[in-house]
C-alpha cells in the first residue's frame, strides 16, 4: 500500500471542491462520539515524521458498512480495501480495512485523544463535552460483546487495558442500573473484563442501543433481543448491595445481639452478621 503524503495542496482543493470540514469530529454529534470511542478501542494511528501517517481502522469483512459509513462521515479523502490473509485465530480471515490520511484530520483526532501508536493502556474518555452513550456503544462495539451467556442470560460486557476507560464505564452503568463494579485487572493479561447481566444487561443495553443509532449492524440486532428475556419464576433478583455508614456500623456494634440490630437496621440478620465479623476482624474500617 502507497504511503500517505497529506499535503498543502491537497487541503487547497478540498476547499476547491467545496468541502466543509468544520464540524468534523464534532463529538456534541451522536455519529462522531460513537465514531470517535470506536477509534479509540479498534483504531491506529500512525505518524511517520513530517506529514505523513495513516488512520487505520480493520475489521471482519462482514462489517464493512460500518466503514462506509465512518467513509461518509468524513469529508477527507479515505479508502476502504477488503483482504483474506492467516491469522493467529483462523487459517484464513477476510477482513476491510478503512485508511484515512488527511494530516488535518489526523490532528484534530489526535488532539481529541487517540495517541499514535500503541494506545491501549492510554485512552481515555473525552475531556470535551460528547455525547456520552454513543461514545460508550462506540467502545463496547469495538471491545465489547452483547448477546446472551451459555446460560440463557442476557449480558453486555467490555474487554480493556484502559483504568480510564473502564472507570468511566463502572461509572456510568451504575447511573443507569444502579450496579456496582469494582475494576480489578485480570492475573493472566493484566486486562479488565466488565460485566453486566439479567436486568442491569437490559437496563444498560437498551440505554446504549435505541432506535437508528449507529452501531455494527450484529450487535445492535443482538441488543434488540435483550427486551424479549424474561426472568424465570423460580429465579430471584439478588438483592441491593448494602452500602454501610459509620453509624450503622455504630448500631450493629451497640445492640445486645444481632437479632436487636437487624431490627434496629431494618436489615436481615444474615447481613448484619457478616458485617459484624469484618468489622470485629478489621476486615473492614471500625466506625469513629
């Protein structure tokens, strides 16, 4: 593949030819904020010194209207190519890749926060306003899966190497869901790997995915089934994670036997007795 030489004259006959790159990567826009957390989690960006670089985004082939449409959204000149070659995973794999060499556009999308090279530890949620669920669907489209566990349960999850990514997701589901998750890396790659299922899954997915967004055409059909589970009858919801206070800690402590405290807390005696143990084990900070 020829390298991209972006010059001065090609800047000159966009202009020439009428195109107006002025609201480029406007991430206010619903389109440019998912485009932009796709690029973040599937994209490289390459700078060779000077004025030349590539933008590159690959995927399975079967995606490839997913590029057409960052094709359309870009007003710079970009290339789609499709190839078949052996990967690690399959002997053969079919997959587009979109190119974009634009300096001017390869800066401005830099500056809003894809560094060249590798990156995958170093993303981080926009520090501009943005459209918040489009940019996240963005990233969970590009590193995350929707569908259903071998269970029969629907789930949304999302694979990163990113604190910053992955705390900005913990953060914003528990907004939508109410469910708490504790970001710990894995032992094997150092990796976060997000979970949500059952009710938090189809609270969280039908937030991310609503009617005629722009998303991989697989996963959004895979988000729209989430609505049709059901949670069996003999199936119970697990209940709210109880966030203590020092003064209900000072309670539990206080009263003459753990029956008087879950009274008192209006909680089960179970839960008062597993917190009385952290508490008298410090496994959790005594109350002041």
């Amino acid at each position: 593949m020829a390298e991209c030489e972006p010059s001065a004259q090609q800047f000159t006959l966009d202009d020439a030819l009428g195109v107006d790159t002025t609201g480029f990567m406007d991430l206010r826009v619903p389109e440019y904020a998912y485009m932009f957390g796709f690029l973040q989690a599937d994209g490289h960006l390459r700078s060779d010194g000077g004025q030349k670089g590539r933008l590159t985004v690959e995927i399975n082939a079967r995606d490839i209207d997913l590029l057409r449409e960052f094709q359309r959204l870009t007003p710079y000149n970009s290339g789609i190519t499709e190839r078949t070659r052996s990967t690690n995973f399959a002997e053969t794999h079919h997959s587009a890749l979109w190119s974009l060499c634009s300096l001017e556009a390869r800066t401005k999308i830099n500056q809003l926060g894809l560094p060249h090279g590798r990156k995958s530890r170093k993303i981080t949620p926009p520090r501009i306003e943005f459209s918040r669920r489009d940019y996240l669907r963005g990233v969970i489209d590009a590193d995350g899966s929707v569908g259903y566990t071998s269970q029969g349960f629907p789930f949304i999850s999302l694979t990163t190497a990113s604190t910053a990514i992955g705390a900005y997701l913990c953060f914003y589901a528990r907004k939508i869901t109410g469910a708490e998750r504790t970001l710990k890396r894995n032992a094997r790659d150092g990796i976060y790997n997000i979970l949500y299922t059952k009710e938090n899954a189809q609270a969280l997915v039908s937030h991310l995915y609503y009617k005629d967004c722009l998303s991989l055409a697989r996963k959004l059909s895979a988000a729209n089934s989430l609505a049709e589970w059901a949670r069996p009858a003999s199936s119970k919801p697990r209940p709210p994670r109880i966030r203590w206070t020092s003064e209900m800690d000072r309670i539990l402590l206080a009263a003459p036997t753990l029956a008087n405290a879950a009274a008192e807390l209006n909680l089960s005696k179970s839960a008062c007795q597993v917190r009385r143990w952290k508490l008298l084990h410090v496994v959790a900070p005594l109350p002041d």
